[in-house]
DNA sequence: ATTGATTTGTGAAAAATTTGTCAATATAGA
DNA sequence: TCTATATTGACAAATTTTTCACAAATCAAT
C-alpha cells in the first residue's frame, strides 16, 4: 500500500503517540509488542492500531505481534522523524523563550535556528545560544522547512507571510489567529485558551 | 433541545473558535452576522455552523442571520466562558512561566491562583504578583477546578493525583505523558512535539 | 509434522460526522 | 397588505472514521 495522501488525519495525529510508545518500551528493553499493549499503553483500541497502521503496509508478526524497534524506524521514517528539521520561531516572547528552551524538540530532531522579532530592544540579544534576528532582515529562501509563530495575533497574517517568503512550508501557529490558507502550506494552530475553554464545557457537563 | 452530553466533540472544540469570531464581530461593530460569514471567519462551511449551533438551540433570525451579541452570549454561558475560572498551574519552568504571564487567559476569564513546584530554589519566589508554593504543601479542597500540567513528563502523573487531591477536576496536560483516567476528571492534552511531527508528516506527502 | 495458542491484517458493519437541500419564516420595500 | 429576497433549522444523504470479527499466518511444543 503506497497510497500517501487520504491517510485520514487521525490516523496521522496518533501516530505521534505511538512513536512516544515505542520509544518508551524500547528503553525498557521491550523487543515485541502486540497491538493490545501497543493501544493499551496509547489509549485506543487495538483494533484502531492495527489499522492505522495498515494504512502504511505490513509491520507485525501474526502470531507474535510488532517488533518494537523495526517499527519505530519505520513510524520514524514515516513521518521524518529520522532527518533532522530546521525550525524557525517567530516572536522572542515568553511563549517563543519557553519553546526555545525546551529540549524535547531536539530528542525528535528538530533543531531551532533562528529566532525572529522586530522589537529593537530583542534584536541582537542572545537567548543560549541563538541572537534573536530582526524579523525584517531575514533572507528568503532558507531551509528551514517549519516555522512556528509566537507572535501577538494582530502580527500574526504578516509574520506567517514573511515566513513563507523565506520559504517555510509549514507553520505551527500559536496566536489564536486564523491563517488564511497558502497553496502547498500546512499549518497546524494550537490555541492554549482554547483548551482551557473546551474543560470548562465538559466540566459543566459532568456536573450534569 | 436540552441534551447536554453527546454532543459530537468536533462541535464542542469549534465552538471557542465561533466564541472568537463573535468578540472580534462585536469589536467591530457588526450587529448581525449570517451563517455564511461566521462560517467564513471560522474556516469551515455555513452547514456545519448551523449544525453545531443546532445541537445546542435556536439563536438565527430566518431571513436575517445572527444577532452577534445575543449568540455570543449563549455561546459563553455553554461554555462557562460568563463565570471566572481559578486555574493552578503546577510546574514554574519555562512554560509554566510563559502560561502565568499571559494576559490572554485572563480576557476569558481564567485567572491564575496558584503556581506550584518541587525545587527548592523556586519555592517562595515571586513571578509577577504569585508567589511559587511548595506542591507538597497544598491544601485540600481547594475550589480551582482546573489544573495545568507544566512539570517534567516523569511527574505528570503524580502531579496531576496531587492536583487532583485538591479539587482540581479538569487537567490541561502539556507534559506529553498520558495521565491515567480518573473517574470525573476531564483531560486535554496539549503536545508541540507531536504538532511539529503531525507538520512533517504532511511536508513529506505534500511534496507527493 | 501436527496441534494448539496467539495475534495480525483486512473486509465489512457500525457509528460518527459533515455536507447538501429545501420548506418555513422573517424582513424590507412597494 | 402583499411580494421578493435572504437565511435559518432540520432532515436526509454522503462521507469519514471506528469497531468488529475472522481467515491466515506464525511460533512453540510435542
Ligand atoms: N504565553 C503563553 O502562555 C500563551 C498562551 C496562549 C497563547 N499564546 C499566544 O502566543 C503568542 C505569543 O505569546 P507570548 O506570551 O510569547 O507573547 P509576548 O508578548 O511575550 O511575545 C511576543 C513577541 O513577538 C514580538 N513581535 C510582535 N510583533 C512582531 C512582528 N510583527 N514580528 C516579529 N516579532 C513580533 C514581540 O516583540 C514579542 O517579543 C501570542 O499570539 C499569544 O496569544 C501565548
Ligand atoms: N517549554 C516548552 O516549550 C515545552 C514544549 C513542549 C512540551 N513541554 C512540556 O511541558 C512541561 C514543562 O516544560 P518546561 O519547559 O516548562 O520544563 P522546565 O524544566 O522548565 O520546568 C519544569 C518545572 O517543573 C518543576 N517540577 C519538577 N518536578 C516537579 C514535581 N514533582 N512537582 C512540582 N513541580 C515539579 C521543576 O522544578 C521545574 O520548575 C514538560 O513536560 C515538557 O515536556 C514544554
């Protein structure tokens, strides 16, 4: 089955997760997991392992179940995990200090470059060891494929624009703002509010 | 129509995007918005708004659209967005800094109370008006009904019992660690690694 | 080599969600 | 008051996603 493309997208986003599982059982020293301990561990049904995976071919034993290190190179090639990926951040604010920070990105092979603001006060001061760029000089054309925008919303349109120009193709956009959609661009949003309003809804349907 | 409880979750999650439109309509002085503009502002088709709105009454005029304040409104009181909201945040790093600092929160009505940690160094700090408390020192019963998790993934589980020890009902989890399901206890989980991959995966199929 | 115990991969059924369609209805203007 | 226009609310259809259930495959033991 070579068919990428019309993998349904919760399918593509669970993935993740069973690369985190994976990863985990193989530092237990786990060889073979079938995919009841795989969903288990996941949280779905086995059933729904089974056939995300077999949106992407054939990875088990029957009988026996997945071989935990084979399948983790090849969720990791799936979804490139296995090449290391430049990422820009947009905005040195306290959300783009915290993700410059964070070293978990790097664990999955993405690699912070460059870190844009237009604040003259930001620009040319180091955060560890990237300066933070004025957002205005940026070249076009760089290889960083990701850019992730933490960005007031009110910049968020134009910032997303500079960023395609210096050739991103995808965009992880946490300002809440809309981005009007760009041919061959993905952008993913994850709006924080959102989340915290989203438990206030079911919070008050539990309490009936 | 008065059936709180099963109501698809792709509804429940767009309805605080709908809740954005609406205050960003309102800021801009428009009285009175049909299904086919706030389906546009919001990204997705005229169907699906009315739909969604359906499951939870009537609030268009035939012939005219949606009077913007009333909806808003409604929309806030479904979501709990009318009352103010204490929120804990256990864990004072980076990103539990980031999420303290925003004002963001705040304009929804989510006003944060209490920063805990484990580290002796930050117990007893100041960050903004908060002083940092010793998690092991927090009461019970406490009436913050929602909890962030922005601790080490290795203690996102222990962490969140605690939360939950002190009243906490609902758990915004960024650590990338499954929480363990308890019973009447709502969790989100936030994961950037996973968005930055989810990003990847969709770079490499674009590309065909 | 045969048997028994497992567990995969998949086609088909079921469930959930989205989209299309249109009668009903409200408004504004004649 | 009547008519033309716009737009909702809901039902039905289409699509997508999840779940079921079982034949086929593998292994281990005899
Ligand atoms: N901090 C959080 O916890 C949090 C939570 C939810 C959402 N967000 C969203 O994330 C985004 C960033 O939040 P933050 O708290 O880091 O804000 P911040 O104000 O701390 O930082 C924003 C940064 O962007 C820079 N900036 C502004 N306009 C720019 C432009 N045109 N080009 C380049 N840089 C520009 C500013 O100089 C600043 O350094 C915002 O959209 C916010 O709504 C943040
Ligand atoms: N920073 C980011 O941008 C980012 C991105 C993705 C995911 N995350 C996740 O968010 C979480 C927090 O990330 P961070 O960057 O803020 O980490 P951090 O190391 O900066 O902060 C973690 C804080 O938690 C405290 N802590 C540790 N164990 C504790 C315990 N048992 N009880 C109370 N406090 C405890 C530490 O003292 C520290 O202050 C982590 O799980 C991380 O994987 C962070």
């Amino acid at each position: 089955m070579e068919k990428r493309s019309k993998i349904p997208e919760p399918t593509v986003a669970r993935l993740p997760i069973y690369f985190r599982c994976l990863i985990e059982l193989k530092e237990n020293g786990v060889a073979v997991a079938s995919s009841e301990d795989m969903a288990a561990r996941a949280g779905v049904k086995a059933s729904q392992f089974r056939k995300d995976l077999s949106y992407f071919g054939e990875f088990g034993i029957q009988g026996l179940g997945y071989p935990v290190s084979h399948l983790l190179d090849r969720i990791s090639s799936i979804m490139q995990l296995n090449k290391e990926h430049e990422v820009i951040i947009a905005g040195a604010g306290n959300l783009g200090s915290a993700l410059l920070n964070y070293p978990g990105f790097q664990k999955w092979g993405f690699k912070i470059t460059r870190v844009l603001d237009n604040n003259p006060q930001k620009i040319g001061k180091k955060l560890g060891d990237i300066t933070i760029e004025d957002i205005q000089d940026i070249p076009k054309n760089l290889n960083s494929s990701i850019g992730i925008i933490a960005v007031p919303a009110s910049a968020a349109q134009q910032v997303a624009q500079t960023l395609i120009q210096s050739g991103v193709k995808a965009i992880l956009n946490f300002s809440g703002k809309k981005i009007s959609p760009s041919k061959d661009i993905v952008v993913r949003n994850v709006d924080m509010t959102h989340e915290l309003a989203i438990l206030t809804y079911y919070l008050s349907v539990e309490n009936k």
